[in-house]
C-alpha cells in the first residue's frame, strides 16, 4: 500500500526560494517529507558576484556541493577551490570554515549531514561586498 503523504514531487529553484535554497532538512515541519534530522539539501542559485556574507566558522556539519552550472570558488583556510566544469564537486568536514563566491551566474546542490536546528548564519541587513580578488570575509 502506497502512502501518498510519503511522496513529494516539485521544482527545486521555486521550492528552495521558501527556505534560502534549503529542500530538506530539520526545518520543514515535521509532516512534510521534506522533514529530515539526518541531511540538508539545498539547490543553489546565485547570480554572479554572489557571495558568503561571513565565513561559516566552527561546523559542526560535513558538506558536499557539486556544481551543477556555472563557476563557482570556494575558500577555505589556505586553500581555493574553483568549479568550473558540469559535476564538480568539493567535500569538506566539521571544523573547517569556508566561504564562497560566484564567479559567474551557478547553480549548486549543497548536501550537509547532521541536520542541526539553531544552526545558521543570518544575512545582516547592511552588507558589504569585498572585490573579487580579495579574501572573502565578513
């Protein structure tokens, strides 16, 4: 028997607009398949110069992000990465902070695992844009 409540169907760029790109994860409400304490999945899409306000710091979280269009850099502690190619992805685990910056219009799916509630970095109302080639922080 087929439960239909266990089955979601939708389009991720108009269903990840409600939750900042997030699709899945411990703050869809408890009924919604989407609901998960295990992994967060998030459909990104940023247009270029789209950037981190502030660097992520302190994860408690391993993520996963795969480029699926565009070129998009991540920036790590003494280390850049730079997709650029359709399925490029880069891994990174808890404790490493990062930040990230569109270097041309991209699309991302970002995977993070545990699903932690209070866990989030609010956008502050004034932002401040460093230049590209600078060092993102914020």
């Amino acid at each position: 028997m087929n439960d239909d409540s266990t089955i979601y169907t939708g389009k991720a760029t108009p269903d990840a607009a409600a939750d900042r790109g997030w699709l899945l994860g411990h703050f869809k409400d408890p009924a919604d398949p989407r609901h998960s304490e295990d992994v967060e999945i998030k459909w990104g899409v940023h247009p270029k110069g789209d950037e981190r306000e502030r660097w992520a710091t302190a994860e408690k979280r391993t993520a996963l992000l795969v480029l699926i269009s565009g070129r998009f850099r991540l920036e790590f502690p003494g280390r850049t990465v730079v997709l650029a190619e359709q399925g490029d992805y880069v891994l990174w685990g808890r404790g490493v902070d990062h930040s990230w910056y569109a270097e041309e219009d991209a699309v991302v799916l970002t995977v993070r695992w545990p699903s932690i509630p209070g866990y989030r970095v609010d956008e502050p109302d004034d932002r401040h844009r460093p230049e590209p080639s600078g060092h993102l922080s914020g």
